[in-house]
C-alpha cells in the first residue's frame, strides 16, 4: 500500500481528531490512529470506548488499498515538526511495516492491523434524524457546557441535556446550583425525543463546529448518535439515566425585578469577591431604590469590600446571598449589555435573563442562594 499527502494536511486532520484519544486506555489498539486507504480518499478515525471520531483526506499516488493502526505519537510528534512538504507513505501489507519518506529523510516503525480496530455501535431501526445549523447548535453548547456537573454518584448530571419536541429543541445543564435553559424554535423534530450529550464529545463538536458552514446531522436511537457535518462524524454513546424535570425548579413568581448593565455588574464582582471567604466565596446583594450594594467579607483576615451600582430596581428591599464565582460564570456566558434578575425572596433561586431578546434563542440561567448568616 503506497501514497502520498501533503504533511501540514495530514497533521491539521489528525491534530482534530486526536483529542478523542484517552491518556489511559484500557485498549491499547486505541492508542492508535485507524487510517483506510480506498481509492484516492485518506479515511482518519480517533477512538475511545465511547466516542468515535472519522475525517478524511485526498492523497496522490496511490498504490492498494487497506486499513491500519498506526501509534499517535508516532504520526503527530515528528509532524509538528517538519515544514509544509510531501509525505510518502510506504505499508508492507504482511508485516505492517511502516516507511514515510520526506525531503530528507524517512521515518520507520511497525502498524497493527486495523481489523482489530473496534468498530462503532450500529443504530437501531427506530433511530430519530435532526439537523441543526452548526452556529446554532455551537452557541447552544458555549451557553449550556458550563453549567454541566462533575458528579459520580449523578452522571445524567455530566452533560447537556437535548429535550426535543414537535414545536422546539430545547439545551439544558445543571449542576444542582447552577441551571441554563437555552431554547431554539427554529429547530424541532418529527416527535418528543431526547438524549443527554456527554461532556467530551460536547467539548470535541465546541471546537469543530466553529468552521463548519452546512447543517449538521444528528441520527439517534436510545443509547448512540451518529453527529454528521461536512469534514466530520462523530459517533458517541449518550449518558443512560433520566434527567431531572428541569421546568420543576425554575420558580414562577417573582415579582422583585433588577435590570443592570452586564459589565458593570460582573467587573464589581470580580472585585469584591477577592475579599470572601475563599472556602464559601459568599457575595451579598442589597436591593433598595434603583441601586444594588454588592458586599463580601472574610471574618477570619479581617477583609471586606462593598461596591455600590446604580440599577433599576422594582421590589422589596432584600438582602441575598450567592456563590460569586457561580454568579461570574452565569454572567460571562450571557450575551448582553443588560440583565434582568428575578428575585422572589431570599431563600429561592434568582433567575438571569438578557435584556436583548434573540429571536433564534430564549435564554434563562438560574442560580441557587447561599445562606447569609445574619
């Protein structure tokens, strides 16, 4: 088997898709990259146990056709060092025997054979499609990942929760502090579905789908999805288990509303809460006549900070207390200049909504109270 790529094409493939290899794995044949050569087309795949990822590529020179696994280190490590030139890959198809030539020199090692390479779960016949616009399925991702846990006794809790019905798709994470619903109708499906996407492959399609320009296929049944764009498909297993009724917690009434600039809010915080107890990170608000005392002491160092923003207050005057750096995440990922946040009382969650409506996204975060101690 014989063919020839260019090598800043061939490490730019394998550097996308490497991200799915485990430091640890307990196969060792998934330490590797599966290459196929058929015809003029260079077929890439990345594995672990439970997400599969395949680009390919155009060689020249072909000669056979094939499959192998070749170690990652051994393809990566000297390609990031060489300069834009042609590579030739040379395969002994008894023995594996792997010889890349360049411009002055060669590389040589020995392959596996790519049959033992697993192969990805095929979807039942009942498997429900999706499309999506990539842009509106990464922005989903940016705005929910986040949120997401990292809890082993909850693992519906490690990814974000897709809920899809007739009129929308709706993203959800939690935490159990922290919640984020991001809702789309100009994406719905053929009936009620839904599936909780891991955090990895999450993470893998946050950096693909910025360069990806035609929609974005998703076919699933209960347990896998094949996630198809135009130079990747991404196979992974979902997170089994059943996802909490995330509508149950988000209060209804709350009639103590704050509407306040966004930078301001979030730069006072980023202040104050250097003076905190580093174990609680305890920041309050005082809410009176159209402004908001942002405080935050720490008992123990004999610290404290308070910083005073106008805003528009409607309510109560109310004293309530939040993780700061819960409330510095919520406020980083929320595209707007101004938020609104909705207050019932002390001890139930706040609500924060952009003051800008997007047409293509209805957007709420939620985030617990702390306790104050007075």
């Amino acid at each position: 088997m014989r063919f020839v790529v260019s090598s800043t094409a061939l490490l730019s493939h394998l550097q996308s898709i490497s991200k799915v290899i485990n430091s640890k794995n307990t196969l060792p044949i998934l330490d590797c990259f599966l290459l196929e050569l058929s015809d003029s087309k260079l077929t890439l795949t990345a594995a672990d146990t439970e997400t599969r990822l395949v680009t390919s590529l155009e060689v020249g020179e072909v000669q056979g056709s094939g499959k192998l696994a070749i170690n990652a280190r051994n393809l990566l490590d000297p390609l990031k060092e060489l300069p834009d030139q042609p590579l030739t890959f040379e395969i002994n198809d008894d023995n594996l025997e792997i010889f890349i030539y360049f411009h002055n020199g060669k590389y040589n090692f020995i392959g596996q054979s790519g049959e033992e390479y697993p192969q990805p779960k095929e979807l039942k016949e009942n498997a429900i499609s999706l499309t999506i616009d990539p842009q509106l399925l990464c922005t989903a991702i940016n705005r929910t990942l986040f949120a997401s846990a990292d809890d082993e006794l909850r693992p519906v809790m490690n990814g974000i929760y897709f809920d899809i019905t007739t009129e929308d798709l709706t993203f959800v994470a939690s935490d159990g502090h922290k919640l984020v619903r991001s809702k789309t109708l100009s994406v719905k499906g053929s009936e009620r579905a839904s599936f909780i996407l891991p955090k990895k492959p999450a993470n893998l399609l946050k950096s693909l789908l910025p360069k990806e320009s035609e929609e974005v296929s998703i076919k699933f049944d209960e347990n896998n999805a094949y996630i198809t764009m135009s130079s990747y498909t991404m196979t992974c297993r979902f997170i089994e288990g059943r996802y909490p009724n995330y509508n149950s917690v988000i209060p209804q009434n709350n009639p103590n509303k704050v509407v306040i600039d966004r930078l301001s809010f979030l730069n006072a915080l980023k202040r104050v809460s250097v003076f905190s107890n580093p174990a609680s990170s305890l920041v309050r608000l005082q809410l009176s006549d159209n402004q908001m005392l942002v405080s935050a002491q720490d008992i123990d160092f004999s610290t404290a900070a308070e910083e005073t923003i106008p805003c528009q207050y409607d309510g109560t005057a109310m004293n309530i207390g939040f993780k700061s750096n819960f409330l510095i995440e919520i406020l980083n990922n929320i595209p707007a200049a101004e938020v609104s946040v909705e207050l019932s009382d002390p001890s139930r969650a706040g609500l924060i909504f952009p003051i800008e409506k997007d047409e293509a996204e209805d957007l709420l975060m939620l985030l617990m109270p702390m306790m104050l101690n007075d």
